[in-house]
C-alpha cells in the first residue's frame, strides 16, 4: 500500500545536508537583499537581482527541495531512490555551483566565469535529472502525482538547458535575439514547469495527507496537469517562433485554468479536512496557495500592459517575481520543512524505540514560539517589501529586507534544533 | 479463559493501546478509531484489524510497531499479528467523543 514504504526511504545522510545547505543559504539571501540595497529598484535584469534570484531558487528553494524529494520519492513512486551514492555526490557539486554562479552574477563576471559555473550547475542539476528518471523507471506505480513530479523534472533539465545557453552567449555571443527574450522563457520555465508542477505532484499528496481530508475529486489534477502543461509549452513554442500577443493570452489562460483547477483541489481538501484546528506549518501552507493568485493578478497587469514606463514596467516585473519566489514558493517551503524535518529526524532517533519507551512527538523536537514569531515576521516581510517597491521607498524596504534576516535566523535555529535534537531523559512507557 | 474472561482482556488490551500515539495527528489510535476489531484466541495470541488516517501514511509501519511493542511490553510471550485494511476507509464517524474534542469537530 502507497505510503508504508519507510523501509525504501534513503539514509538521512542523504536528505539532512540539503536541509542544513538549504536554510544557511536563505540566511545568506537574507544578507545579500539587504547589501543589494538600492539595486532592487535599477532594472529586473540587474546583475545584485540576477544573483539574489539565482540564490533562492537554487540554493534556497532547490536544495530544500532536492532533500525532500530524496525522501518522498519512495512514498510516491513506491520505490528506493536509484542512487543513494548519486544523491550525494550530487549534493557537492550543486553546492559548489550554486555558489560559483551567485558569485558570478554578483560581481557581474558574465564573460568569465558565468559560463563555468553554469556548465557545473548543468551538470549537477543534470545527474539530479538522471537519479529521479532512473528511480521513476524503477517503480511500477505511476499515478498523478508521480507524473506531476517527473514532468517537472524534465521541465527543470530544459530550464537549465536554456539558462546554459545564455551564459554561453554572454561569452561566445551567437544568439541572434537580445538575451533578455530567452531570460524570460528560462525564468518561466523554472517557474511554472520546474517549481510549480512540482509542488503540484508533491502538495497533492502530502496537504490532504495532513490536513486529513478524504474523497476528493483527483479528476481535477488531471485537468490542472495536462492544461499547464500544454499552456506552458505552447507559450515556449509562440515566444519562440511566432511572438504572438494573441496566442500569449491564449496559452497565459490554459496555464491559469490549470492553476486553478489545482487551488480548487486544496480548497476542497481544507473544506473537507478532519483536523480543524491547521497548525503553524498549515497555516504557512494555505497561505502560500492563497499567494499563488497573486502573480496571476500581477502577470494579467503584465499581459495588458498599461503602457507602462520601462522603469514602472521593471518594478512590476521584480513584483512578479517576488510574489511567486517569497510569495508562494518560500512561504510554502518555510511550512513543510515544520511538517517534514520533525518527522524525518524522529523516525531516524525513535523508529527503533517507538512502544519501548516514552518518545516525544515530532512537533516538539522544534520551539513552537520561534516559529510563531518567524511567521508574524514573515508576513511582515511579504507586507512591506510590495509597498516599499511600489512608492520607491527604500526605507520601507529595509524594514521588509531585516524582517526577512530575523526570519532566516528564526529558522536556521529552529533547523538546527531539529536536526540536532539529542534523544535525552527517556523514562519507559 | 472463557468467552467473558476473553472479552475483559480484549477491553483491557484496547485500553493499553489508548498509550499508542498517531504521532502527526497527536490523539492515541483507539479513540482516534484506527482499531476496528481485537482478537483475543485465549492462548497467547493476539490479532488486530486496523487502519490508518490515510493510505499514504508514512508513519505507519512505526504505528504497527509502536502497537506490538506495546503489547509485548506488558505480555512479553504474547504474538501479535496486525491486518491493515483501507475498507471501509477511515472517517470522523469512528472518533471517539474525546478524539472529536481534540480535533475540533
């Protein structure tokens, strides 16, 4: 039966590093939004932005959902993953890279050394591509979820295919479009094809899981997959070939009815859930998918244009991106860590002593308080950064960027409590 | 052991499970309703038919676990089998009135 295969699940020396590399770096993102300081507001392709996007995608969102999906694979695909040496040898060199190229980005080395550390990424990204299609082949079961996931996998090998060529035009200049048309067709492909059918395959499996809700109509995850599917690949395919504004609207509405489809799975997973009462790592979860309809709403401004100035244009486009990284992507990973990390952790210290002796649940190997108050901070983050972007105000956005540094603390303590959490003053059951 | 001596230690067995936390939901398998029947045959051996909240539960290998340790912790030479079954499914009508309360229902 789905989901009793914790015997399959991979070693947590292969799952923990990525947790531990994953929240230093949203601590380091948190540093480098506050030193990027006035460059937030210079246009969305400034090199400070460029940087800070790649670190959270890559080195924030990525390597946590590198560790997790190392973990789920086998709950979903019913099967051990392919590689256990991979996975790890996998997490240095993407560890290696995403520094490499941030740092490239940062000090805007685009002829030097972006093309090495890209080539590195792709590389590693590559061998993560390969771990997943091989574990996926392995298993028998191939249900909705397990397609959301592997679809997402390709769709991440051909967001780093083109982010590759990019920084080899930076370097040997052969594209005969400006760069910035195939900038936006790698940010969306990461974006929706990556991140979002992703978080798809694994929230469809695991918010009703622990929202404890039944009988839901899993119908509409086959509407919302093949409808984003088809929506982004035409999108890729009219940029490409024909820039056509109409097929644009066409393709933006598919993807959209597809995102929907899926909101209306939760919502009727949160109405018919048997636990009322959503605890901290719930709250951060529904909270990240009622964000989902803000770059919907932003992307709709973006589609009929206003005729906006360059520099408003910029600033709606950074917005955009903000509210689908920190909105939607970053709130709902701050929320599954505290409903994943605990469980991971506790079966690695207790598994062998459940029935023996008195274990603690898995909620209390972290401080409630701490994520309390890292999640009022984070909604003041997510409040006062929008506002400082649109008024221009860069005071307004360091209250929103040290808010974001408090949270990133908040969170590496309670990780590290977690990850640290020491089997201590056992009385028998 | 007759047939009421049997069904006191079936009653007294479900209430040692009451010490069996599902630990994501944090309410103990039997007024959570995860027990649908004990068996007790007299001579050692206990059977259980039970479910859990959801098929996907990654917890339930180390609930079974926790349920035969459990036992075996108070009757060391007893045999516990576990059936887990998925019908019919798992639904609120099967809390207890102290489950309800814990969940909010």
């Amino acid at each position: 039966m789905n989901g009793l295969q914790t015997n399959n699940a991979p070693d947590s020396s292969v799952v923990i590093p990525h947790f531990v590399f994953g929240a230093i770096n949203f601590f380091v993102l948190a540093i480098m939004i506050i030193l990027a300081n006035t460059n937030l507001f210079e246009a969305y392709f400034n090199n400070k932005l460029i940087a800070i996007t790649h670190m959270a995608v890559l080195g924030w969102a990525t390597m946590i959902v590198f560790g997790s999906l190392y973990q789920l694979i086998p709950v979903v695909f019913e099967t051990s993953l392919y590689s256990e040496k991979l996975a790890k040898f996998t997490f240095w060199i993407s560890a290696i890279s995403v520094l490499f190229l941030t740092y490239s980005f940062w000090v805007g080395a685009f002829s030097t050394l972006l093309v090495y550390a890209a080539l590195l990424m792709f590389f590693s990204l590559l061998l993560f591509v390969i771990n997943v299609v091989l574990s996926y082949k392995k298993s028998e079961l191939k249900n909705t979820s397990s397609k959301f996931i592997i679809v997402a996998i390709l769709w991440l090998a051909t967001t780093e295919l083109v982010g590759t060529i990019i920084a080899l035009n930076f370097k040997f200049n052969f594209l005969t479009v400006i760069h910035l048309h195939y900038l936006k067709i790698h940010a969306t492909l990461g974006l929706i094809g990556w991140f979002l059918m992703l978080i798809i395959g694994v929230g469809s499996t695991l918010l009703p899981m622990f929202l404890i809700s039944h009988n839901l109509k899993y119908k509409k995850l086959d509407y919302s997959f093949y409808m984003i599917n088809a929506g982004l690949l035409g999108l890729v395919i009219n940029w490409l070939f024909f820039k056509n504004s109409l097929f644009t609207i066409v393709f933006w509405t598919i993807i959209v009815a597809g995102i929907l489809f899926f909101v209306s799975f939760i919502y009727e997973s949160y109405k018919k859930r048997i636990r009322k009462k959503l605890d901290i790592g719930m709250q951060y979860s529904m909270l990240a998918i009622l964000n989902i309809l803000l770059p919907i709403l932003i992307s709709l401004v973006l589609l009929i244009g206003f005729n906006f100035k360059f520099e408003l244009l910029s600033r709606v486009v950074i917005l955009y991106g903000f509210s689908i990284v920190f909105g939607f992507i970053t709130t709902l990973i701050l929320g599954q860590t505290y409903k994943t990390l605990p469980f991971i952790i506790w079966l690695k210290k207790y598994k062998s002593l459940v029935g023996k002796v008195k274990t603690p649940l898995p909620r209390e190997l972290y401080s409630k308080q701490i994520a309390t108050i890292q999640f009022y901070l984070y909604l003041l983050f997510l409040v006062v950064v929008p506002i400082g972007f649109l008024l221009k105000n860069n005071s307004i956005i360091k209250v929103g960027s040290f808010s974001l540094l408090a949270v990133s603390i908040l969170y590496n303590i309670n990780v590290l409590k977690i990850i640290f959490h020491k089997v201590k003053n056992i009385e028998n059951g | 052991m007759d047939k009421q001596e049997i069904a006191q230690f079936e009653i007294n067995a479900l209430e040692l499970l009451k010490n069996v936390m599902d630990p994501e939901i944090e309410i103990n398998v039997v007024d959570l309703g995860l027990i649908y029947e004990l068996y007790y045959d007299g001579d050692k051996k206990i059977n259980i038919v039970m479910t859990f909240s959801t098929p996907s539960c990654p917890l339930g290998e180390t609930i079974k676990t926790n349920i035969k340790e459990t036992i075996k912790q108070k009757y060391p030479d007893f045999t516990v089998t576990i059936d887990v079954v998925f019908h019919p499914q798992w639904n609120t009508s099967m809390v207890s009135e102290e489950g309800k309360r814990i969940l909010g229902l």
